[in-house]
C-alpha cells in the first residue's frame, strides 16, 4: 500500500489535508511570497502542474486556517495567522464560451461570491459587481482584501489566434479585472495563474506593478514536485512501483526521470518532475502517457500548422529572456507557445550570450506530441494502427533487422490512404523524423551537415548508426551513390558503432517506399 493516498485530480487543500492525501509541502514559497513589497503576482505554469492547489492552498492561509498547516514549513514561519476576507474566482469554467455566456459565466461567479458576502441586490456589469464585492469584504471584515484568480487566460487561450473572437472576450475579461487597479488601497494581496500572457488585458496593460514569478529562480519549485521532494515524500512508493515492474530502486528512479522529469522554469532551476503524470504513475503503477492523453493539444497542432513549423523545426530550439514574455496573440514564433504550454523546456542558458536553448522535456512529452504530428503525414491513419506498426519496427530495429523494419514500413504506408502533400521529398523527412522518434529508444537528427553535404536522417541505437538518404521517384540506388559520392559516412567515423548506409526510394503516386538499398 501507498504510504497516502494519491490526490490525483483534487485541486482543495483542506480536503487533501483533512483526508490525509499525499501533499509535498510548498507553503515556504507562499510565505515568502506574501511577506515581500509586492501585493500583485502573477504565475505562469503548464496544465496540470498544481496552479489550482497552490490558489486553494492560498486561500487556506489566508483564511487563517492554521491547524490545516501543522507540520508544514509555514507552521515555523508565521507567527500571526491574520484572518482576510479571500475572494477566489476559477476561470477554468469560462472555456469555449461564446461572448455572451462568459458574460452569464462571470456573472455565476461573482454571485456565489455576493451571496457570501450579503449582497443580494447586484449592480449591473461584472466590473461595478467586483468593485462592490471588494468594497463589502473590506468594509464587514475590517481588513483588506485577498484576490486570487485561477487561470485567468481560460476563456481566451482557444481564440488566441482568432483576432475577432479574441478581441471581443479580452474586453470583457479587461472589463471583469479593471477593479483590481482601481481598488487597490483595498486590497492585501493579488494572486493569479495562467498558462500564456495576454496584453491589453488590464492585469498586464494597466497594473505595471505586478511581478510575474514565472521564471524566478526563487519560484521555479513552486509547483511541480522536484527530484529532492520525490525521494523526501515517495521513497516507499518508488520501493513498490520498482517491486511492481521489475526494477531496481536504482533503475525505476532513472526510468521515472526519463519519462517525466526535464521541466526547468528558470535560468538555474532545478528538475522539476510532472506532477499529474508522477502521481498517476504511482497509482496505476505503469509508464503511461498521463499528462498528454488527459487533454489533445488540439489549439497547439492547429498553431504549429500556422506557423508553418515541421516537425524537425520544434526542438531543440534557442531563444532570449523576451521571447518567454511575448504576448500570446502578438507572437512571431511558435516559442513562447510551446514554451508555456509545456510541450518544451529550458534545458541550458549562456550567461554571456543570455541566450536559452529549449528542448522537449522528456519521452513522455516526445512521444505524445510526435504521437499527434503523425496523422498529419499519414492521412487517415487511426493513431492506435500507426502505434502498432511503429512498436514492430522498433522490435526489428532493436535486433539489427532494418530492413524487416522497412519491410514493414512499406506494408504500412501501402494501407494509407492517398495524400495530396506527398509530391516533395520533404514530406517523407519529415514523416521518417516522426516515426523514428517515436521509436522512443533511439536518437534521430535530420539535415546533419558533414563537410560534403548534408544527411537527410541520421538514426543512432544502441548497437548501430544508420546514415539514411530519401528519394522520390527516383531509385534507392541512386540515393546510395549519394551517400557514397559524398562519403557520408565518415562524417561519423569516431562514433565507435557500426554504420550502416540506408537508401530509401518513395513513389509519390503510391505514398509509399518503392525500394531500398542497404549497405555496411
């Protein structure tokens, strides 16, 4: 047995607390937060990262709760346990809403906040409704008032690139936050998430004075569980996990790095694990596909198709500290979005350039994104059908058998229905790239320079580098004279493997491979 339980899908403190569910203790930060010069912050973090908990663990201090803290880091940190009036507004509900039902939406809200407070004769307009909520707290309690906001951008994040749609709902989300600088001699303290950053939204636009923590190297552990708090708070679940799936300690310790560590929020971060995917692991104790099979990134696919960005093209990728805080609708690149939204990660930063270089942050993360590119190259393929295939090749390649593996391939793709964007060798690229890191185990690079030319593919195992040159409709042969007329292979002649020369010939008019050389 688990030594708590798993509060997988709980976003309130006091029920985590009360019930006695597994919680890993961020209430320093919250401490330290609040007892700054500042009163307006803002939180910027991946779904599914714990933002929800760490709000509701907020309200809790701030509602004075203390005995739902003992124990905690905070329990030693304050010494007074002021009670303020706390009002908590979750915007995650207001999702693909049309203008008019995020105006009936905001109006819920607020009236679960009125009823609260006493006031059953609303002001019209969501502005002039949070102006008298503020006013009341304030004036009953004595005491100025708490604002935190959960994912603030939910209403807007689908539309982001849909200028009309979006401009409408930013001004009714700019109308909604306005009392929050207007108010503010009454106000204690303004917390809010978010997973992207809008402009002309007024928390950004009008209240110059917040201090966005999202990337402070003080915060970066602030949601998310890093490798310290794994061992600190889940050693005897590793011990069990490890026991269920045949693992040493040792072992099961890397494979859960592997999987669902590699998240960095700062310039000196440390790993910060997916806590969704770390959690759910425990329980159901398999390596799964957690955190991407709970929601399909659909207004992500849909971007990278805007930008016009390939699948090679999105990691590894550099970027400056300003490409992070690019609003959302304003971008010129797919980086902040993919930063943001957690599909890649800050894995180093030069102090002298100031440059970031970003990656995707583990296999979990590689493997459910590649694993929704796919279709996009293989029209009509269910996902299930593609996975097969690919897990096949990956059992033939593992045991040196290329040219099974493409055996297989062909008799895949020959089940595919005709695409129309299969007329240019750039296609199939960027389909092998896919397929090739979907096999999981291995490294895959595309357009590897070497002093005569550049490889199309670059397939590195365990045992073996495969050097491999695409065609279209022309012949495998003539690839291999490619590879051999421009000595590819000595490119990679330290590499201490064998390596093994790939022709491959496409047929345009079939979509599929019409024949292969291959060569030690």
């Amino acid at each position: 047995m688990a030594t708590k339980l798993y509060p997988i899908g709980m976003q309130t403190f006091s029920e985590i607390r009360e019930e006695d569910f597994l919680y890993v203790d961020k209430t320093e930060y919250i401490y330290r937060m609040t007892h700054t010069s500042g009163k307006y912050f803002f939180l910027a973090r991946p779904r599914r990262f714990g933002k929800s908990l760490l709000v509701s663990t907020m309200q809790s201090y701030f509602e004075g709760k203390k005995e739902l803290f003992k124990g905690l880091a905070i329990d030693k940190l304050e010494k007074e346990w002021t009670e303020y009036p706390v009002l908590h507004f979750d915007m995650s509900g207001g999702k693909h809403m049309e203008p008019e039902q995020l105006e009936l939406y905001l109006g819920y809200i607020l009236e679960d906040q009125e009823k609260k407070w006493g006031i059953n004769e609303p002001r019209i307009g969501a502005n002039n409704r949070l102006i008298d909520l503020i006013n009341t707290a304030y004036e009953k309690s004595g005491k100025q008032v708490v604002v935190l906001i959960d994912e603030y951008d939910a209403p807007m994040l689908d539309v982001a690139h849909e200028k009309e749609q979006l401009d409408v709902l930013r001004n009714i989300m700019r109308n909604f936050f306005s009392p929050l600088k207007y108010s503010e001699a009454k106000l204690r303290f303004v917390f809010l998430t978010g997973i992207t950053k809008f402009s002309q939204v007024s928390i950004f636009s009008e209240l110059n004075n917040i201090t966005n923590v999202s990337m402070d190297d003080e915060y970066a552990g602030i949601c998310g569980i890093t490798k310290e708090e794994l061992l600190e708070n889940m050693s005897d679940d590793i011990d069990m996990l490890a026991d269920a799936l045949g693992y040493s300690k040792e072992m099961m310790i890397a494979k859960l790095k592997e999987n669902y560590d590699g998240y960095h929020f700062s310039k000196k971060s440390p790993d910060v694990f997916n806590p969704y995917s770390l959690l759910n692991c425990f329980s159901k104790k398999e390596l799964g596909a957690f955190w991407f099979s709970s929601g399909t990134p659909t207004y992500l696919i849909n971007m990278l198709r805007q930008f016009g960005v390939l699948p090679t093209e999105i990691a590894p990728t550099e970027a400056v500290s300003s490409s992070f805080n690019a609003p959302t609708e304003n971008m010129k690149t797919i980086t902040p979005l993919l930063y943001q939204s957690g599909y890649v990660t800050i894995k180093e930063y030069d102090q002298e350039t100031r440059i970031y270089t970003l990656d995707i942050p583990n296999k979990e993360i590689k493997v459910g994104l590649f694993d929704n590119l796919l279709p996009n190259y293989v029209d009509g393929v269910s996902a299930e059908r593609g996975n097969v295939a690919i897990a096949k090749m990956a059992l033939l390649i593992g045991k040196r058998n290329m040219d099974g593996a493409l055996h297989l391939l062909q008799d895949f793709l020959g089940t595919v229905p005709y695409c129309n964007v299969t007329n240019y060798e750039g296609h199939y690229q960027q389909m092998l790239f896919i397929i090739f890191t979907l096999l999981t185990n291995y490294l895959v690079d595309v357009e590897v320079h070497t002093p005569r030319g550049r490889v199309d593919i670059v397939l590195l195992t365990k045992t073996d580098l495969y050097v491999v040159e695409l065609k279209l409709n022309k012949s495998a042969q003539a690839a291999m004279q490619q590879i051999n007329l421009k000595n590819y292979r000595q490119r990679f002649a330290l590499c201490g493997l064998p390596i093994t020369k790939v022709g491959i010939n496409f047929d345009s008019t079939q979509g599929t491979i019409e024949d292969w050389v291959i060569e030690a």
